[in-house]
C-alpha cells in the first residue's frame, strides 16, 4: 500500500504545493482545513493530475479539545504529517487587543502543539513516521514589526527541536523547515526582494527531499541560512536601535 | 501594493495594483472598483494591463477530466503546459494551441486563440463546452451556444471585458502519440508558397516562415510546415505519450536588439539551406518542439532590450490576400525595420463576434521599438483596413480607435453586451481605454 501524508492546513497555497509534491511521488492524501469547502478543487485537481486518493476532513487548530477525536478518526492512518497552518495577524493591532494577539499566539503555537502532542504519540507507539512543521525565520530573532507571530514561531521551533529530541529515540523523524519569503497570499501586500523570496514549488521540493533525507531543519533558500547567521549575530545594544 | 507591470513584449510598462485569489468567495469582496483579468502576462501589449488587475495564477485547479470522451474542467488559471502533462500520458491533447504553451485557459479563451489547425479545427471557442463568468453585474454566469450565447460570443475573444472566466470545460483532440509526423517544404517566393497552403488544406497543422527581407524573384521565399499527430507505428513505443517540459536556457537580462535577427537569421538560413538540398524534408518530431520551438528559450523576449518590442498580427481576406501580403511586405522591405522571419498561416472561416480570425491569410512579426516605428505602422494598419482586414488585439499594443472601429463590424454589437453584463464598466483595460471600448 502507498504511504499516506496528513496536511494540516491545506487549503493554502504553500499547502496545495506540497501535496502535489508528494502525490506526484504517489502519496495518498489526506487534506485538513478549517474550511473544508475550500479543499474541494484542490482534491479533485489532485486527483485529476496525479491519480491518487485523496481525502478530505474538517480541522480548526484553534479547537483543541476536537484534536485527538479529530486524529482518532482519520480513515488513514498518516506515515507523514505536514504542519503547514500559520497565522501572520497584523502586529500593530495584536499590540491594541488581546484577542488579536491571542489567536497569533494560539494558532502559531498552541494549536501546533496541541495536535503534534497527539501524532507525537501514535507515530512514537508505532516506531515510525515523520513529523514536518513549518516555522519561520521570523523566529530566530523578534523584531518589532511582527514578534507576535515571531515569538509564536521561536516556541514551535522549540517545541519541534525538543520533539526531535525524543522522537528520534523511536525511529521518528522531525524536520522544521523555515522557508524565508515565500510568494503566498501571506505577504501579498509586503514587498519582497524578488532573489530571497521563493515560490511556493521551490518550497514543496525542499520540504519533500529535506523529510526523504531526513534533514533535521532546514532553510529553503540557502541565502537564508547567512541572512539569519548575520542578523543572529548582531549585538542587542544594536539591534533595538534598528528598524526592523 | 503598487507594482510595475508589463506583457511579453515589455511596452507598455504599467503601474498597477495586483490582487490574486485561489477561492472564489474570497475575491468578490477583494474586486476593485474597475480591474482587468491577468492571465500569464504572454499578449503582447495592454489587454490584460490596468490600474487594478486580478492575477488568476492561482486559480487553477483541474476540476475533472472525462478520460473517455475526452472533455476537461479546469480553472481559468490554470497553464495549458499543466493541462499536456496529465492530458498528454493518458492519449489526449489540446483541440488548438498557440506557440506557447505558457499560457492560461482563460487567456485562450479571452484571446479565442488559434493554432496551426485552425483551418480545420476553428479556434479555441470552437471547443467550448460550458464555461462560467464572474460579470461586471456580480454574478457567475453560466454561458455556451445554447446558455446566455450573447455572453458567451462577447467573452470569447472578448480580451476580458464581460469580466472574470472562472471555470471552462472543453474538449480535447485524441492522440496515438506525442509525436508529430512532419514536412516541410522549401518555397522560392510568396506566389509558391500559398500556391502550397492552397493545395495541403488537408493537412492538420500548417504554417510557414517566411522571409521578409528578400526582394525580386525570391520575395517572400519561406518554408512551410506541415504536421499530423503521429500513430504509434511511428514511435518508440515506450516514450509514445511522454510530455516533454525541459527549458534549455534562460535569457537572463535585456539584450541589444541586434541579437535576435542574428539569432533567427542563423536558425532560417541553416533549415532553408539544410545540408540536403531536398525541397521536402520529412522527419518525426516531438510535439513540444513542432509547437513549441520558442518556448525551450525562457524570456527570449529580453534579446529585444528594455525598450521592448511589438509584434505586428494581421489578418488579410482570402480574395485579397495576395495584392495584400505583397503590397505589406514590399513596405516592410522597404522600411527594413521588421524582423528577419514573419509567420504566415491560411486561416479557415469563422464568424465571431470580435475574435479576430476570418478567412484569410494572417502574417506575424516583431518589430523591436524604435523611433518612426509606430508612425510607420500606422501607415500598414491602413493598408490592413483598406483591404478589408484586422489587427489581432491580443497582438496590440498601439492601434488607434478609428481604426479598430472600421476593422472589427461587429464591435457595436459587442459594446452592447458589455453593457448588459458590465454596466457600471467594473472591468476594464488601457486596451479598452485606448480603443474606446468602454464608454
Ligand atoms: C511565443 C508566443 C506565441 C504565441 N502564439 C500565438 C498563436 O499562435 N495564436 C494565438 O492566438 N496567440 C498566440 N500568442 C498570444 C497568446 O496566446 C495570447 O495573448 C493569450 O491570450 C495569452 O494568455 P495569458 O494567459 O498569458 O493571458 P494574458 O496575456 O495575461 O491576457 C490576455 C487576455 O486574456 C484576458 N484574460 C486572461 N485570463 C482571463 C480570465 N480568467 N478571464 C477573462 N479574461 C482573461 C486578459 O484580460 C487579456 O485580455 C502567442 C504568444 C506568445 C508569447
Ligand atoms: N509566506 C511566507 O512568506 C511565509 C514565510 C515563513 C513561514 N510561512 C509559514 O508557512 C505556512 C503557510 O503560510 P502561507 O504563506 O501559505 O499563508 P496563508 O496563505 O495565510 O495560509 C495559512 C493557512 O493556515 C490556515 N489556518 C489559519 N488558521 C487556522 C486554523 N485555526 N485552523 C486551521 N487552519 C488555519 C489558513 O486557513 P484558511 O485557508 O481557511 O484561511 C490558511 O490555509 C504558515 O505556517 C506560515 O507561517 C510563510
């Protein structure tokens, strides 16, 4: 039987672009979005295109208490689970009003653990599986202009170093991979320099060979990797004067 | 957020807000007040420029595919080079395709694109099933021959005025193989080679390139390109349905003019002088290279330099083709402005509303921008509308209004129904601008 690949999160761009990546590869599918109108193209094209199986089921990472129900009740067990959701929320309001902040927070964070916590523990009982989360750079250093969702990231890219950590006793594999700008719905309205920004295929690829090699993390615009270096290595007492 | 935005041809240049949308509900609400579709930007001019544009390369995915009778629902957005990668393994192909396979299917619609076989097989509108339009009025519109035909004759060749092509079902043309069975055929002048059109209309696919810049007894000297898919007799059995996508190389930055006619000169001279001297070459060739010779360059379009270029498309009624092609060509000739090569196809008969096409002869070229260029094309639009022709508005990036209002007859018809489907103009273009189409 062909291995099965759970996304959370498939109703985005960077999300479609990964499951096609693997269905190319023979993957069956199963999509999870808290919108689950919206995965009805997506099934059917990659159904049409790579003729797989391919399911689709209701997940909201803001509704912890339906996420062991809602992994329990997959009709396929996952061999490798894709955490793509993420919130970017508008920083300057998140700084007015909790309930702006919170959700950052929650769907960044909590609700990533709150489900990996579950896959965490079946594919430990199983002795197998991969587990691949989507951070961001924006976690490896806050800056004022979004350290909500950055800080949010820094704790899942914690959290997922930590599941490596345990899993890889088990035979698990854990790869975060923080992909820099990608050209996505996300940052519509941000410019980005055009060579550090990446298409969501370029992102699919690295995502699909970094879980078949079984890299740990990884950026997907090697630049980035330097990009971070620099900006890591700036003292504090210089870097709160920047804007960034 | 504000960008520059340009076609294929880079002129114009424009400033432009974009928004995209893979989710139909999500665009509704997003729609500025007056915006043009925005395919993959592969016309050649302001068809798909404005102020606000939609880019619709999101919205494509592939909704069903009716692998026994061969009929396909895709998304708007969608390129046909993803459409030959599923169709392609399982023994199907495009109805008609332009030189590029980098285009979306709301393009072609919107362009009622044709191909080598249009004398045979129409253009793209020909092979329509159904197909759904977001209008100006707000709402997503079912439109065939038989359902709302004034919207759907208005949005075929329609340049995206009636509003957003959402979802197209069509039907595709069966294959044996991916390989095209082809000839060609050396002419010594423009007599001889439509002297050829006129005796292969038979054959599926058909196009020549001819040489502009020759004079006297070899004016209009081409060789003409014939093509049948090809049966699996013909082929290694194993790659008989293999699509082919690799891009050679990439042109990385704006070259000097001066490059291409180089390049095309060196590419004509070494077919037309082929170390044999046949006259008639046949050889069995993959079909991305018989339709797409171009596309294995990404950008080529750069080799024309910054100040872009235009390509000149029109097409000449059959009785007067002749005295036409001649009289334009010995102008051209004559300029010495045009490029080396043109491409010249026999159209078949068609009767649209404002898709371009008519029986005919239509020739093609590029004109790199340079000072008296536009001025110089003026005086051939002329020539064009005297003989009774038309410009390809998906080729345009510079005629002037009069021009297309005496060429297209059936434009009055056509604004009509913009009115009833667009009354408040919520779709709009520098194109439509600039021929008055919206008023
Ligand atoms: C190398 C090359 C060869 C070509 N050869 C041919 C040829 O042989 N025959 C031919 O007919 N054409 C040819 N063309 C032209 C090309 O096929 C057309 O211009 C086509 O419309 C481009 O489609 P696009 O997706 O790039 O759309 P764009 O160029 O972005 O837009 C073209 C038009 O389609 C409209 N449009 C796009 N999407 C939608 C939508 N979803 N709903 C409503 N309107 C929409 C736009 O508003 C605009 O008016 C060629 C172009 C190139 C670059
Ligand atoms: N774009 C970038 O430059 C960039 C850079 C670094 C990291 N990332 C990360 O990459 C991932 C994908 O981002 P993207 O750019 O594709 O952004 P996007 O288009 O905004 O996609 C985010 C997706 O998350 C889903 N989502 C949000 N809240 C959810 C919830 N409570 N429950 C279930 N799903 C929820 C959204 O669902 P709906 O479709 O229903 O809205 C959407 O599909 C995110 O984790 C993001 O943080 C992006």
């Amino acid at each position: 039987m062909e291995e099965n690949v759970l996304i959370l999160g498939a109703a985005s761009d960077m999300a479609v672009a990964i499951a096609r990546k693997f269905a190319s590869a023979g993957y069956s599918l199963t999509l999870a979005a808290r919108n689950v109108e919206k995965l009805e193209a997506i099934a059917a094209d990659l159904k049409v295109r790579y003729n797989v199986a391919v399911a689709s089921v209701k997940f909201d990472a803001l509704d912890f208490a339906s996420h062991e129900q809602f992994y329990h009740s997959l009709a396929e067990r996952p061999d490798v689970v894709v955490c793509v959701f993420g919130l970017l929320g508008d920083q300057f309001e998140a700084q007015q009003h909790w309930k702006a902040c919170e959700e950052i927070l929650f769907t960044n964070y909590v609700g990533a653990v709150s489900i990996l916590n579950v896959v965490a523990n079946d594919f430990e009982r199983q002795k197998r599986g991969t587990i691949i989360g989507i951070s961001s750079v924006a976690g490896d250093r806050g800056r004022q202009s979004n350290y909500f969702y950055g800080s949010a990231k820094a704790g899942f890219t914690a959290y997922l170093s930590g599941l490596r950590n345990r899993l890889y006793h088990h035979g698990v594999h854990v790869v975060t991979v923080k992909p820099g700008f990608v050209k996505t719905r996300m940052i519509e309205n941000i410019k980005t320099p055009g060579p550090i920004t990446a298409s969501v295929k370029k992102v699919a690829d690295s995502v699909f060979t970094a879980s078949k090699r079984k890299r740990d993390s990884i950026y997907v615009l090697s630049v980035w990797a330097l990009i971070m270096l620099v900006i890591r290595f700036i003292p504090e007492a210089v870097f709160k004067r920047l804007k960034l | 957020m504000k960008k520059s935005i340009t076609n294929w041809n880079n002129f114009p240049v424009v400033e432009a807000k974009e928004i995209s949308f893979d989710f139909q509900k999500d665009l509704v609400p997003k729609l500025a007040h007056s915006s043009i579709p925005h395919g993959n930007g592969r016309c050649y001019g302001d068809a798909s420029l404005y102020s606000d544009v939609v880019n619709t390369l999101r919205f494509d995915k592939v909704l069903a595919f009716d692998e026994h009778y061969g009929i396909i629902t895709c998304q708007s957005g969608v390129l046909l080079s993803d459409l030959l990668q599923i169709i392609v393994p399982r023994g199907w192909f495009l109805p008609v395709t332009p030189g590029t396979k980098f285009i979306t299917v709301g393009g072609a619609v919107a362009s009622d694109v044709h191909g080598k076989n249009h004398h045979v097989d129409g253009a793209f509108s020909n092979h329509i099933v159904a197909m759904t339009v977001l209008t100006g009025t707000g709402e997503t519109l079912v439109c065939n021959k038989d359902t709302n035909p004034d919207l759907f004759w208005a949005t075929c060749g329609g340049m995206g005025l009636t509003g957003i092509i959402l979802e197209v079902k069509f039907s595709l043309k069966r294959i044996q193989s991916a390989y095209i069975r082809q000839k060609q055929i050396k002419a010594a002048n423009l007599d001889e080679v439509m002297e050829l059109f006129g005796r292969n209309m038979d054959s599926t696919y058909s196009v020549a390139w001819i040489d502009c810049l020759k004079s006297g007894k070899h004016f209009g000297r081409s060789i003409l390109m014939l093509g049948e898919h090809a049966d699996t007799g013909e082929t290694q059995a194993e790659h008989k349905l293999t699509p082919r996508e690799k891009a050679l190389f990439t042109v990385p930055f704006h070259f000097p003019s001066f490059v291409l006619n180089g390049f095309s000169v060196k590419v004509f001279n070494a077919l037309y002088y082929a170390k044999n001297y046949k006259r008639e070459i046949n050889s069995v060739s993959h079909y991305d290279g018989f339709f797409y010779p171009l596309d294995s360059i990404l950008s080529w379009n750069k080799i024309y330099g910054k100040r872009g270029f235009v390509q000149y498309q029109f097409v000449i009624p059959f009785d007067a083709s002749r005295e036409g092609l001649k009289n334009i060509l010995a102008r051209i000739n004559k300029m010495g402005m045009g490029s080396f090569l043109a491409v010249l196809k026999l159209f078949g008969d068609q009767e649209n509303l404002i898709s371009f096409p008519m029986k005919g002869y239509t020739l093609a070229l590029d004109f790199p921008i340079r000072d008296g260029l536009f001025g110089f094309l003026d005086e051939l639009d002329q020539v064009v509308a005297d003989y009774g022709g038309r410009i390809y508005l998906s080729k345009d990036a510079r005629m002037k209004k009069e021009i297309f209002w005496k060429t297209y007859p059936r434009a009055r018809e056509f604004q009509e129904i913009l009115k009833k489907y667009d009354p408040e103009n919520r779709f709009n273009s520098h194109l439509a601008q600039r021929l008055m189409l919206k008023v």
